[in-house]
C-alpha cells in the first residue's frame, strides 16, 4: 500500500532507522505505526552484524563519577545518527558502559589494542609459571594461550562479564543494543582516573560499591 511522507517522517523520529527502510516497514505493515516498529525491529535483529560495518561518528562522550569523586571516568560511545545520539535508551547504555568501566577497570577496548610486546612478555611470564609448576613442556604451550585468553578477558573491555550481568559480555551487550536500536554503535575510546592511583593506599572493593550504589 502507499504510505504518505508524514508517516514515514514520524516513523524516523520514533526510531531513527534510514527513510527507505521506514517506507518498506510501513508498506509491509500496512501503515500501521505500531507493527512497522516491530518489523524494523526484527529486521534489526536479523542484520545486525551487518551494521557493525557502517560509519559512526555521532554520539555520546559520557561520564561517571563514583564514590564522591574518588573514582572518574570518559568515554566516547558512537552511534550512526545524533537522533539515536540523543535517545534515552542510547544514553543508558552509554551510562552503564561508564559504570562498568569505573568497576571493572579495563586497559583497552578491545584485543586488538593491546601492545603485541606486552602479550609476549605476558606469555614468558605464563610459560615460566607453567613450568615452575611442573608442567609438560609439550603443554604448555596450550596452557599459555589458554591463560592468554583469560588475560584478554581481564584487561579488554568488549571481552569483560559486564557488571550488571555477568552472564553476558560486553561484546554481546553492544551486538543487542545495535540490533534493537538499529544502527551501528561502537564503544570508541575512554580514559578512567582513580585518586591516588600509582600511590601507596588502602585496597577498595569497587566493584561492590558499584553494584550497592546500582541497587539502590
């Protein structure tokens, strides 16, 4: 059926997909706004490794401050659209993302920033450790990269449990959050202070306080 520009227009603004697309979703839902949400929404789901491809240069740089200053993080999170940019749903994920950082710390976003100097040294320091424990040394090769990969997930942000459900990554976070909202989002960069980091102090849970200040 013929769907008129208003109706498109609106359905853009509700959801930030692509004009065309809009069209189509109207067309297959007969117009009807409510089911050509839900069509771009499916649609989203079935492509979303797709969208990982597409140019993000919008978004949001969002900070969290924890613990009455003690802890402060930055973090660029872009999408495709400053109308996603703006949302709410975009803008919780950014806020979580924040949190998260501050409580688990990583070192880099993803695997591919570490430093290879530093993964090779990781790996002599994990070789003489397997060693000094008695292992096979035809094994401990395996047993090197198996505990590399555990070195990734302690350090890389996409690779860690993300805080609020440790039954998902953060990879997985961001793949659901680009198939519901529609478009492409990449978490780009962040910088995280803690006071007195490098300084001789107490040891804090951070992760608890976190989780209490989310709980409540």
């Amino acid at each position: 059926m013929a769907v008129s520009a208003s109706a498109v227009k609106e359905l853009r603004e509700k959801t930030g997909a692509g004009m065309l697309d809009c069209k189509k979703a109207l067309e297959e839902a007969n117009g009807d706004i409510t089911k050509a949400i839900e069509v771009l929404r499916e649609k989203g789901l079935a492509a979303a490794a797709n969208k990982a491809g597409r140019v993000a240069t919008e978004g949001v740089v969002q900070s969290y401050i924890h613990g009455g200053g003690r802890i402060g993080v930055l973090v660029e999170i872009n999408c495709e659209t400053d109308f996603v940019g703006k949302t709410d749903q975009f803008k919780e994920f950014a806020r979580d993302i924040a949190m998260h950082i501050a409580a688990s710390n990583p070192r880099y976003v993803a695997r591919e920033e570490v430093p290879a100097e530093e993964i090779e040294k990781e790996k002599e320091i994990l070789k003489a450790q397997a060693l000094n424990e008695g292992k096979p040394e035809k094994i401990v090769e395996k047993m090197v990269e198996g505990r590399i990969g555990k070195y990734y997930e302690e350090f890389c942000l996409l690779e860690q449990s993300f805080i609020k459900d440790p039954d998902k990554t953060i990879a997985t976070l961001l793949k659901e959050k680009i198939s519901t909202i529609g478009e492409n989002i990449s978490i780009r960069r962040f910088v995280r202070y803690e006071l007195g980091e490098g300084m001789e102090k107490k040891v804090d849970n951070f992760v608890e306080e976190v989780m209490a200040q989310v709980k409540n």
